[in-house]
C-alpha cells in the first residue's frame, strides 16, 4: 500500500507499507514525521505559515498518538465529514495528474 502525502504543487511524499502491514497509529504518527522533514526541503515557504492538514477518518488517523504529532508539528487538521465517500480529494487531484 502506498501513502501520498500532496498539495495543489504536487506529491511531496510517498511511503510505501510492507506487504501483509498495517497502519496503526505509532507508524501513522512516525509517518507524519518523515513527511514535515520532506515538506520543510521541498516547500520552504510553508515553514513560516500554518499548514491545513485533510486525511479521512480511519482510526490510525485520528487517535491519541498521531493527533498529538499533529499538533507537535503546528498542523490544522480540515475536518473529514463523516460517511463522504464521494469526497475523495484524490479523485479530483491527485490521480488525474498522476495519469499524465
């Protein structure tokens, strides 16, 4: 499985977990991490400003460990409306531009 860490410039960050793993939230919260240190090298402008942070609501995202990485790190989570399948920014985004 791939995690793709991007903004509206392009993808900045990609993990890929071993086969038969899973994300819990220590890795999740780790993973968190890896990307900041790739986002201070590849966006340095955004040092200085508040980052607006959107993930879905899996458990490895939003429990203890990885929301307080979250706040370590400064960021603004952007609620994930509850059962909105149909809101998938990388449908939209993400995978369009990675097709080309």
């Amino acid at each position: 499985m791939a995690t793709i860490f991007w903004d509206s410039q392009g993808v900045i960050f990609v993990d890929y977990l071993e086969k038969g793993k899973t994300v819990t939230g220590p890795y999740y919260a780790e993973l968190l991490g890896r990307f900041d240190a790739e986002l201070r090298k590849k966006r340095p402008h955004l040092v200085k400003k508040k980052v607006l942070f959107h993930h879905e609501n899996a458990p490895a995202h939003t429990c203890a460990v990885a929301t307080a990485k979250l706040v370590e790190l400064g960021y603004e989570v952007v609620p994930h409306p509850a059962y909105s399948p149909y809101l998938a920014p990388s449908d939209f985004f993400l995978f369009p531009n990675l097709k080309k």
